[in-house]
C-alpha cells in the first residue's frame, strides 16, 4: 500500500485516498479483532468442558486444557519426526 500521508501532498490535498485507506485499516482491525475474540471463545468453551470433572475452578480448567493441547502438539511432533 501507498503511503496515505505522501499520497495526499502530491494530489493537491485531496483526502479521498488518505480517507479510503484509513477506512481499510479499521476494516482489517475489526476483522481481525472479530477473528480474535471467536478463537478466545472457542478456547473457553473447550476449558470449561473440563469443569465437569468437578472440584477444580476455571483458572485450573484453562490449566489442564493448555496442557492438553501442549501435549497433543509435543505427541505430533514426536510422530512426524520418526
């Protein structure tokens, strides 16, 4: 992308790019933004799947739940490398 800022001083001051281009950005943001907070929500869900174990609080369901996934990760590693 072209520099807005530079754009703008060579175009007789015309804002149109320097706002199309900012209006990109947001948009971008915001998609990331909405990407962002539904993986969070995913991960939520699937911690507090381990809060029916009973007798453990949802820092400790997070907890076992990271681990979980570590180890699946570490398991596909170890497969692929042999």
């Amino acid at each position: 992308m072209r520099n807005p800022f530079s754009t703008r001083e060579a175009d007789d001051n015309d804002m149109g790019y320097f706002v199309a281009y900012n209006l990109r950005v947001l948009d971008l943001s915001f998609k990331q933004l909405q990407s962002y907070l539904l993986k969070k929500q995913k991960e939520k869900r699937a911690a507090n799947a381990f809060l029916s174990l009973g007798g453990i609080n949802e820092r400790q369901a997070e907890l076992i739940h990271y681990l979980s996934i570590t180890r699946k990760r570490s398991l596909r590693s170890e497969i692929c490398s042999k």
